[in-house]
C-alpha cells in the first residue's frame, strides 16, 4: 500500500497527473490511499503531492508516476516499451506550467508525436498516457492549446471515451478535494457570500464587449466566475464567455480575439463561448413584444434634450405615443432609413423614480456601422439594459456575477425579466478592482492609446493584462492577487505596491542575477595583482537548478559613477563575485568632482563581510560588455482618483518613462524575450527585446512593492 498526500492549494496541473497515476496503479490491483492537507506544500519534501511508501520512503511531485512505473513493471503489467514510457514521464514537468506560451512548445511536440498514434507508447494504454492526459485534464490554461491541436485533442478523447474508468477516478478525486476544502479558505478571501438557488450547480456569464483589451478590471469579474462555476459549492458548474457585441462602432474582431487570448493566459477556459449577435432576432422579436403590451415606446427626442429630462423628471412628448405608432416607427428604424436614423426605443418604467437608472432607459439604438459580425444585416441593436438580463435568462444563467457600478440598474435587470415573463436570475455584485492613479475606463484608455501617449494597448504602463505581463508581472501572482480580494463589496482603492509584493514572491526565486554598469560616466579601475584575464563559472542564484553564470576577471573593470564618487583613499571595498580590493588612487575632474580612473589592489585574503561598500563591476572586455537599455516606468496619471468627467490628458504624467543605457555582462546574451532577471543592486528585469546583431537588448523594470 502507498499513500498520496495532496496539498489542496497547489496547482492542479501537477497534483491531476500524479493522482492518475495513482488511480493507474490501482486500476491494477495496487492499493493507494488518498490524504488531503488544506496547505500549499505537504509533508518533509514540501511538494505538492508526497508519496509514502509501506516502508516509509518518500517521494514527491513528478517523481511518483515513475515509482509507479517501477512498481507495475516488477509486478510484469508494463505493456510497450519502458524506455518509451519513461521518456514522457520525464517530460511531464512542461506540461505543468501556467504560461500560455511557454506551453505552446511542448503541446506542438505532443501534437507532432500523436500524428499516427493512439497511444503514446505503443499500442495500448500506458502509464505516459495516462500521466499526460492527466496534465491535460488539470492545467486549465492547456485547455484551449489541446483544443486547437487536432490530433492531441483526438487521443485526449479517446483516451477518455476507451477508458472511462479514468476520468471517473479523476472527477471522484475531484470531489473529495472539493469536500476537503469546504472546512477552508481556499483563496484568502471570504467567499461564503452565501448565493442561493446553487443545488442544482452555478451557471456564471462573463460578458466582455470586444471594444478593448481586457484589463486588470475585467480580469478580476473573469476570474471570479470562473471561481463561482467551477469552485464553489459541490457540484460543478458552467462559464459562458458572451461577447457582448452590440455596438459595432466601437467593436471588433481584433480586440475579440484578444480577450479569448488573455482569458486562456489567466487560465479560465469558458465552457461556452457565445455572442450576443447570435440572439438579434429573438431581442428583436422580444423588444416588439414589449411594444405590444404597452411597455416600451419611440422616442425622437435629441439625446441632450433626453439627457436632461431624464436627470430632471420630466415626462417625454412621446410616452403616450400609440402602440402601432410604436411599431411603425421601431420598423422604420430596422430599415435603416432616414426618419428611422432619429428614434430609439425606450421602456416605460418611470419618469421621476429616485434611482434615475430607471427612468425610461432606452433599450434600441440605430446604428448603419457594418457589424464585424453580422454585416449589414441589422441596423438596429439593444442596449446592453436590454440584453444582459434577456440573455442571462434565454442562456440559462443562474447567478449574474457583476460589478457594483451596476447596482443602480439592478432593479432595471428585474423590471425587463418581469416585464418579458422570462425566467428569473440571482445578482450577486462585488467592487471593482481599482487602484490609485489607474485609468480603467475603457473610453479614455483608447484615447491614451489613439492619441499615442503609449506605445499601444500591450504598453507596460497600460493596466491590460497585456500591458501588465509585458512589465514583468507573472500570470500565478496576477492570479493569486485578484483572487485574493473575493467577491467583496467593499470599495477601496489600491497601492499598485501591494500587487507587485506578491509578484515578487514568484520571480525572486527563478530570477537569475547579472552585472549592469550604467554607461554615462562610467569609470575605468586598472586592477592591480591580477596576472591575465581569466574566466570562472559562478552561481546564477542561489537556487541551484537556475545553473551557473561565466564571470570574467580582467585587469581593467568598469563601475559607475556613483559607486566610485563614494570611494575614499586606501579604502577597501568589495568586488563582487571576485573579493577585496584596496582603491589606492582616485583621480577625479576639478570642475566637475566626476571620477575619471581608479587604481584598485586585489586584496583576496580580507573579510569581505567586513567592508562598507559591496560593489558591481564589469570586466572591461568587448566580449564581456553586451549594450542593453534599461527602461523604467511610472504611474500613468498623477491623479489618485479619475472621475468619469475628467479629462485625462490634463492628469498625464510627462514623461511617464524614463531610460538608461548599461553595459551588461556577457551571459545576458544568451537571454530571451520574456526572461525574468535580476541586475544585482539594480533590480529586477523582464526582457522585452533580446539582444541581437547591432542591437542592442531592451529590458523592463519590475516594481517589488517596495514604495508602500
């Protein structure tokens, strides 16, 4: 017998392919016992799955499929090639990553492997399929990679349907986490709110509009549906991605496309993906039938005028208009033509009720823009008033998760549910995710970005999820912050200082650390006691999987400026990764104060802990000076708080950004697009631009929340 232990708030992607081997091995008469630990390492291997054997020896995480492996082939039921089988088991760790492009990789190697295959080992089930598949099943930001990958998406399939006792296990497994975690709280936050009508499973709704990319805002209302469907409670429920396309002026296949994008990078996969241009004619046919029973009108009032009566009270010249002139004039509006061009529909709820959101909101508009969709086929389009509480009810939502800036208009939801006799659907809403000194309102971040005051919606300073990755924050720690807040109403704006403290927390012990000289000014130190140049490997990190690094030792170094203004004769001071030296020499400029050259001693026998000053340096070697540029950023507005009447080019903070250009060390030309570095006493780094020929690299600074 052997037993699992699990720890309940690791990543799915691991604790899912260790559990099926598991569940593989018992399928074979093997017994394996099921622990779960409400933490997010278990046991003295602090993994997130640890095996114990009968004699107590302990294996943890991707370790276990192969002891599995071992145990099945003395017991003579390996079938196929081990070699074969070993060799995926080997390479289930990048399968595990919650990366969407890092993923991209290994799936297109499974992709290739699967071309001719039903197994992956073989002609029959073997452990490799079973491990992988269950790497498939538990990464949910594979998800839609698997699905765009014919062949890996058949096997996936066949292997479920062929073996059916598999995803059972896996889904009974499931449920007993799911059991386990009900005694805690899985996130940080409190998410017992208490929704009711749940017995029968959640059905969530995400309903972006596809005039933008999605940002932190969107991520937050993304994240929690996918929570509230697939986490809460013990059944499993659904997510619907609606695209809530309806303005087609604003809208487009572009900015569709990219939010199916992030959502796959932040790891929610929608169990549907539908759109509300799907439902035109039933809107259309469901707003006629408001006309007919006397519930909604056609108004041509100009919309300043509107404006105004509505913020006033004042009843419309229209509301008691007819119900065949109604209709005419709604048709009028369906053809396009020019009297058609100057009504809407409005519904006939109030004049002067206290929440103003209910004082005849218009629920059609004209619009001759050709859908990106649709064409030209309508010219007539519901407001979103109209279509989030007809489409919750039509797709069988049963909870609308939203934010609080709809509260107002959550009585508006009811009324078009009641007034069209449709089903009812519960609101639960929770406060945006804000944070001091952000724009998150979509008009005014396409502005910044129309107006060129940032490079694009990808730009780092932008709060898109695009804009947020390209700076150097890591999808597991924008995941754990948003998820972290629950499903709170309070309202409280946020220090960026305190998102950026968790990112830290990943990158610190994956980040490589390397050697930066700002170039301005830099000083030149003639290194005494050195006899040639020579070149040893050190430690990247004090992680020792990150490898190790070149270090060139020279008679020449360069350091900055502003380490060598702090230098004092006959000082001893510490070089980094080399050891002591004495400055027996400054020589400085007499107007400008500005060191010009140093004259260092190598003094290797001496305490570097009992130094004052630790210092970078560089070799001064062509070889060992890669040109990088440096990019710093700040807030993109200096205003705290922005109203919704503000104007948000006189709250731009100029610049915004700022550059410097470094000599780095030598083993930076190896890096990549995305790499996450540390310059040592610098900061942190994500690449975003390798070096290359007459090129040189660009990199991003990654705040640490250090400003609190």
């Amino acid at each position: 017998m052997v037993t699992l232990t699990v720890a309940l708030k690791a990543n799915t992607a691991l604790t899912i392919p260790v559990f099926s081997a598991g569940a593989y091995a018992a399928h074979h008469g093997i017994q394996v016992d099921n622990v779960f630990e409400n933490t997010s390492s278990v046991g003295s291997t602090k993994s997130t799955v640890e095996l114990v054997t009968d004699s107590g020896d302990k294996l943890a995480d991707a370790a276990i499929p192969r002891f599995f492996l071992d145990l099945l082939s003395s017991a003579g039921r390996v079938q196929g090639k081990q070699s074969e089988i070993e060799e995926w088991l080997n390479r289930l760790h990048p399968f595990t990553v919650l990366d969407f492009k890092a993923l991209e990789i290994p799936v297109k190697e499974l992709e290739s492997h699967l071309t001719l295959r039903s197994h992956m080992a073989g002609y029959s089930i073997t452990l490799a399929d079973i491990v992988i598949w269950g790497v498939l099943r538990g990464n949910r930001v594979i998800v839609g990679l698997r699905r765009n990958n014919q062949n890996a998406n058949r096997w996936f399939k066949f292997i479920e349907s062929t073996y059916p006792w598999l995803p059972e296990a896996v889904a009974d497994f499931q449920g007993q986490a799911q059991q386990n975690k009900a005694a805690a709280n899985p996130t940080g936050a409190n998410y017992n709110i208490g929704l009711k009508n749940t017995e029968n499973g959640i059905v969530c709704r995400f309903p972006p509009e596809p005039s933008g990319y999605l940002h932190i805002g969107h991520a937050k209302a993304a994240l929690l549906n996918d929570y509230f469907a697939h986490e809460y409670g013990d059944r499993c429920g659904v997510l619907i991605c609606r695209f809530d396309d309806t303005n087609p002026s604003k809208e487009s296949q572009e900015f569709q496309d990219s939010i199916l994008y992030d959502l796959s990078l932040l790891g929610v996969t929608p169990d549907r993906i539908t759109y509300s241009s799907n439902y035109f004619q039933q809107m259309y046919e469901a707003c006629i039938g408001l006309i007919k029973s006397g519930k909604a009108y056609a108004d041509n009032t100009t919309k300043e005028v509107m404006q105004d009566q509505r913020m006033k009270g004042i009843v419309s010249a229209c509301r008691d208009m007819s119900v065949d002139e109604t209709l005419a004039h709604f048709e009028e509006m369906k053809s396009g033509s020019q009297d058609g061009l100057q009504w809407c529909i409005r519904a006939k709820i109030s004049v002067d009720d206290v929440n103003k959101a209910l004082r005849d909101p218009v629920i059609y508009r004209c619009n001759h823009q050709p859908h990106h969709r649709t064409g030209t086929t309508w010219k007539i389009y519901p407001t979103y008033d109209f279509c989030a509480p007809f489409l919750d009810s039509l797709e069988q939502v049963t909870h609308a998760l939203r934010t609080n800036e709809y509260r107002d208009r959550n009585p508006q939801y009811y009324w078009i549910q009641n007034a069209l006799d449709i089903r009812k659907v519960d609101i639960w809403d929770f406060s945006r995710l804000n944070f001091i000194r952000t724009v998150l309102s979509k008009r005014k971040l396409t502005k910044i970005v129309d107006e060129n005051v940032v490079w694009g919606w990808d730009d780092p300073r932008m709060p898109t999820v695009r804009g947020i990755r390209r700076r150097g924050c890591t999808i597991p720690a924008l995941r754990e912050f948003i998820l972290k807040q629950g499903p709170s109403q309070n309202i409280v704006n946020m220090d960026w200082t305190q998102f950026w403290a968790v990112n830290k927390k990943y990158i610190d012990p994956v980040a490589a650390r390397y050697t930066a000289i700002p170039k301005l000014d830099a000083v030149t130190g003639f290194v005494s006691g050195i006899e040639e140049a020579a070149a040893v490997e050190k430690p990247k990190h004090k992680n020792p999987a990150l490898g190790t690094k070149k270090v060139i030792y020279g008679k020449e170094v360069l350091i900055s400026q502003d380490d060598a203004r702090l230098f004092k004769d006959n000082e001893v001071i510490t070089l980094m990764n080399w050891g002591n030296a004495i400055v027996s020499k400054i020589t400085a400029d007499p107007q400008t104060g500005k060191v010009t050259a140093l004259q260092l001693k190598l003094d290797l026998q001496s305490d570097p802990k009992k130094t004052e000053k630790k210092v970078t340096w560089l070799a001064k070697d062509p070889a060992n000076m890669i040109s990088v540029d440096l990019y710093a950023f700040e807030h993109l507005v200096t205003k705290d708080k922005i109203e919704k009447d503000d104007e948000i080019s006189q709250y731009l903070t100029k610049p915004s950004e700022s550059h410097t250009e470094v000599w780095a060390d030598c083993n930076v030309s190896k890096l990549s697009t995305d790499d996450i570095i540390q310059f040592d006493r610098t900061g942190y780094f994500r690449v975003d631009k390798a070096c290359s020929e007459g090129h040189a690299a660009v990199m991003f600074n990654i705040p640490t929340g250090k400003g609190a």
